[in-house]
C-alpha cells in the first residue's frame, strides 16, 4: 500500500462516479486504491488511521452530497470523523498525511478526479 | 460513573518512550461511557502510538485489550498472559483501574494514560458534569438534590458567597451556575425553601476516614 | 481612635471604617504611614486577608502594626486559605495581642488570585465561621475543649445587597444574623435603592445590628467597566460610569473622590445605614480627602 491514495467511497454515489470515471478513460493517478463502503458514515477514525499505519500516503472519504446521504446523517458524521482524524494525527505529528472529505453525486465522474488530483496536489506539496 | 480526560499525547509518547512492546489497556465501565478508555479509545490510541514512533523510525508493537472492569482483579486476571508479552502497560482506566493493574502485576510498570477527574453524569452528549465530591456524610436531601459540595466552587454550605455573577452564575466561571442559586430554585419550587434558611454546621471531613475501607456484610 | 469599636458601634450615630491593604513583600513603612494618616481620622481599620486571592502580608501582622501605632484594628478572616484549626490559633493569637474585632467572610476563590493552582480549603463557610468566634467567646474551642484565657471578641461579617438574584443572598444573611454579628460591612454599593432595601430586611430580623455601607471610589470609566466585569459581586450603575466618562482628563480620582463623598453624605442625611465603610484600595493616603468632602472631618 506503500505511498498510495486510500479512497474510501460510498457505495450510493462515489463509488458510482469512480466507475464512469473509469468507463469515460479519465485520468486519475494510478496509486488511488478505492474502497467500496455501504456510507461514508461507515468510515471509523481506526480505519483511517490504519491506512496509514500500512504506508497510504493520503486518505480520501468521498460521502453524498449535502442532504443526499441515504443514512441521513452519514456524511455529515464522516466530516466530523476526518476532523477528529485530522487533530490525531496532528498530535502525533505525523505531517503531510492529509485526510480529506469531499461530497459528490454519482453522475460527477469530473468531480471524483477533481478530488484525486487535489489530494495529490497537497501530498506533493507537502514533499512526500 | 467516573470522568477522565486523556493525558496530553507528549506525554504518553515520552513515558513509552523506553519501550519497544506495551500492552494498551482499556475499561469497559465509566471510561468508556465517557469516551476515553474503552475498546475505541484503545485502538486509536495504539494506532496513534505507532504512527509516530514509526515516523521517528523507532518502531513499537503494540497489544490492545479491554476489560469489563479494570478495576476488579478478577477481570484483570484475564491479561496476565498478554501483560507477560510485554515490557510495560498503558492503561487508560481511572486511577483505581491502574492500581488494580499495578496490584496484580507488581513487576510491570503501569502508566496511566488518562487523568481521573471526577464523579459526574452527562449533561449532554459528550458533555460530562461533576456531580459528587464522594464526602461520605451525604446531605443532598436537605438541598434539594445538588450537591454544593462539588457545584459550588469553594464547597459552601450555608448558602452563596458575595461573588455571585448577574443572572446566577458563579464567580469563578460565567458558563456554570451558582449551585446555590440552583438549590434556591429548587427548594423554592418545592415549597421547602425552611430547608435552606436551616443552619448547616461545619461538615465532618473525617466521615470517610481517608484511606477509606468499607466492609459491607455478606448476605 | 482608642475607644473599643464594640463602644463605637453603641454610641456613634456614623460609623466610618476604612480598609488598609496589606503589602506584597515585607517592607511596611508605606503601610504604617497610612495607619499614621487614618487611625484618628476613623472608627476601626479593616485589614484584608490575602484580598481577591493574591498573596500579601498577613492580616494579622497588620493588625498588630495598627495596634502598636495606636489605632484600632478589624481583623479579616476568610475561610479559604486555613482550616479550622489554624483559624482558631490565629484568633487566639489575635485576642492575646489586643485585636478584638473580625470580621468573618467566605473569601474569594483561588481562581481570581495570583496562585491559581493553590488547594483552596473553605474547611468553614462564613456563616459557620460567625459560630465558631461565638464559640471562642464562650470560653471553648470548636472541639468543646475548655480555652486556658477566653476570649471576646466583636464580630462583623459581609454582605452584598446588588447579588442577583438577592433572594439566595438575604437568606444567607439571615442565617448570618442568626448566628450573631454587631455589624455588617457591605460589598460596594452604587445603587441606594439596592442598599435600602437591604436595610430594611436586616432590620426585620435584627435591630440592632450596625449597617455599614461599602463605598469604593471609582477613578475612570473604564475602571468602571472593569470593575462590572472582573471583580466578584460589583455592579456600577450606568449613570456613574457615564459621569466619569464625562470628567475632564486629568480629574478622574477627584471626581471619584467627589462621587464617594456625594453618596456619604447621602447615607448620613437620608439614614439610610449607620455608617460607612471606605475602601481605597491602592490610595489608602487620599481617603482624609473623602472625609473632607463627605464633612467627617
């Protein structure tokens, strides 16, 4: 898994876009690892955490839109859970492993590659 | 239950500093109700533990368990193979759960990765409040359920001090309420408002003889 | 001023006290010029006991300098900084060297002082403290044990007639009244009406008892406002802070000075306590201006 993007994307509208992405030959950064999950609410700190344990060098949550979310809550609760993520890691001054969330519809393959190279941006950045 | 606050993590990092295998301990009862030492808390703080020794390229292994109540040495008992493993425990248990630990396995040193802060209840969630100063000589029934003790901020008994802010509020902290305004509410809805112009004389200190050890009859 | 204030307080119509702070640090001449100044300009000196929480000279050691110097000491114990035990030393050691009045209060919290993490004691609250100096009076100690030399002392206590809410606050006073105090000294005042309507229900329940108004001079408008905000059981009334604020630049303690006297005078013609107590904390040396103005003098 060593220096690879974890994106862990809902299964109701990420995972979707990542997959027309794909169909329309987008080009997205071939170190990306996609993790199917029922909701971005799925996503727990630990599991974050442990994708850097085993060498990912970003990690991205990719929920529904504002409101869109199928569980209701789910994606507003993984946003509060890539904060929290954010602060742990910060106390541990691990630097330069960003967790970033993004919202998106399953019809926005543009917008899930938007999220990917952002994220690369900021590992690059960051000099990892 | 009881409430405790997780230690600053420098601190944790420095005390396991020494070690290269620990064993990470958490409590199934009051810590983890209070969001800081149970099975979750535990497994971050592992993860966490290992992220930053890993960054400093001095890797450390780590053991995670939680028992029901790390404050009975029966449960404790549990972790006496996985204890033998390693060279030191990080117990996120209060301050009787360590010292249970502590007791048990008297040639490990134990650390304590949380600080013990008080008797409360939640208020809200993930807001917890203190409740009980555990003064052994209980008179919350002559205040109408609040306990002063503790709600006051200097523990008064006979009614509020001069320093009560506007609209109630202590004198040491606009964000909490004077426990005596509070007490005069209540008895005052209660219609027993007598009970607090009642001369409350100096508390016993001494009703719990410190360190306190009770007996209770077996039946 | 060598009358007893137990006497004082029987015989004068106005009472005027004044506060001496204690020093940081043990150098006193600053001190004793103040007791030189006031002890025959007023009825008693009240001393502070380590005062919002911030280390400082004992009470006690100024007490026996205002003895020594002629005046009349009013010794204040709070209950946070000793238990009951050393309360009692301290009261007997007082009564032994000729400091016969205190005054009981609760004391500030730690938290508003100059050692934060300090263990705060209040082992005793202030009500309870008024039955312990009753105790010692009555020739025994807390414990019931008998006192080799009694002691009698005349005992005050404080009050503040702007809490809000009031209620919790009268009740507290009833009980202090209960236990027995010969005078009260309040908590600044800036409102007469407040002060009033205190008066009237202590004297419901005790006639007797002396009433002595807290005046503390207020110098600046924005002294004003940081009193309102930072200092326990204070509230200065808009129409004060807004006259300050008027003052030309370069006046404000004399218009404080003038403020202060305006309100004794007012006290003293309207009745509306039995005297005054003066706290210019920091410009102990322009308090005989006060006197002046208000005609104490």
């Amino acid at each position: 898994m060593n220096g690879c993007i974890v994106a862990f994307c809902c299964e109701h509208s990420a995972y979707p876009a990542a997959d027309l992405a794909g169909r329309l030959r987008l080009h997205y950064p071939e170190s990306l690892r996609v993790i199917r999950v029922p909701c971005a609410g799925r996503v727990d700190v630990i599991h974050i955490l442990k994708a850097f344990e085993n060498g990912a060098s970003a990690v991205l949550v990719l929920g529904c839109e504002d409101g869109a979310c199928h569980h209701i809550t789910g994606n507003t609760r993984a946003k509060e859970r890539v904060k929290y993520c954010n602060m742990l890691l910060k106390e541990v001054e691990v630097d330069g492993r960003p967790v970033a969330m993004f919202n998106l519809s399953p019809n926005t393959p543009h917008k899930f590659v938007r999220a990917v190279n952002e994220i690369t941006k900021i590992i690059k950045e960051s000099g990892r | 239950m009881i409430i405790a606050e997780r230690k600053p993590m420098e601190e944790i990092k420095q005390a396991m500093a020494p070690y290269k295998k620990v064993l990470v301990a958490g409590c199934g009862t009051c810590v983890t109700v209070c969001w800081v030492g149970g099975e979750k808390e535990v497994e971050i703080l592992a993860s966490q533990l290992r992220l930053a020794r890993s960054a400093e390229g001095n890797e450390i292994v780590t053991l995670e368990a939680t028992v029901e109540r790390q404050c009975e040495k029966e449960m404790v008992t549990e972790l006496k193979d996985k204890v033998a493993e390693v060279e030191a425990v990080l117990s996120l248990a209060c301050g009787a759960g360590v010292q249970t630990m502590a007791e048990l396995f008297e040639d490990k040193p134990i650390f304590p990765a949380v600080n013990t802060t008080f008797i409360g209840m939640p208020e809200k969630e993930g807001l917890w409040v203190e409740m009980c100063g555990a003064c052994g000589d209980c008179f919350l029934d002559r205040t109408g359920g609040i306990c002063p003790i503790v709600r006051c901020a200097k523990g008064l008994l006979n009614g509020p001090c001069g320093g009560t802010r506007k609209g109630g509020k202590c004198e040491i902290d606009p964000e909490k309420d004077c426990a005596w305004v509070l007490i005069y509410r209540r008895l005052e809805k209660q219609g027993r408002l007598d009970l607090m112009r009642e001369y409350n004389p100096p508390k016993n200190f001494r009703a719990v003889k410190r360190p306190g050890r009770i007996q209770a009859v077996k039946i | 001023m060598t009358t007893p204030f137990r006497e004082i307080l029987k015989r004068k119509d106005f009472v005027v006290t004044a506060e001496a702070a204690p020093v940081k640090g043990s150098s006193v001449s600053k001190t004793v010029e103040h007791i030189t100044l006031l002890k025959d300009k007023v009825d008693g000196l009240n001393v502070t006991d380590n005062q919002s929480s911030v280390m400082r000279y004992p009470s006690l050691g100024i007490c026996l300098l205002i003895k020594e110097h002629g005046g009349e000491p009013v010794l204040q114990v709070t209950c946070r900084d000793r238990n009951r035990l050393a309360i009692q030393a301290d009261l007997l050691f007082a009564y032994s060297r000729g400091i016969n009045n205190v005054v009981c209060l609760t004391g500030d919290s730690v938290d508003v002082g100059d050692h934060k993490e300090a263990k705060q004691v209040f082992d005793l609250d202030s009500v309870q403290l008024i039955h312990l100096v009753h105790t010692l009076n009555s020739g025994k100690d807390m414990a019931g044990n008998e006192l080799d030399g009694g002691v009698d002392f005349c005992i005050g206590t404080t009050a503040t007639p702007s809490a809000d809410p009031l209620e919790p606050q009268l009740i507290k006073v009833e009980k202090k009244l209960k236990a027995g105090v010969s005078f009260i000294q309040t908590q600044a005042v800036y409102e007469f009406d407040e002060l009033k309507r205190f008066t009237e229900f202590v004297r419901n329940i005790d006639e007797k008892v002396k009433i002595l108004a807290g005046i503390v001079p207020v110098i600046s408008a924005k002294m004003a406002a940081y009193m309102n905000d930072n200092v326990p059981g204070i509230f200065i009334p808009q129409h004060l802070i807004d006259e300050l604020a008027q003052a030309p630049k370069g006046t404000g303690i004399a218009k404080g000075i003038e403020i202060a006297a305006r309100m004794i005078r007012q006290v003293k013609e309207e009745e509306v306590c039995d005297g005054v107590h003066i706290m210019f904390i920091g410009r102990e040396e322009r308090v005989p201006e006060i006197l002046e103005a208000a005609g104490l003098l």
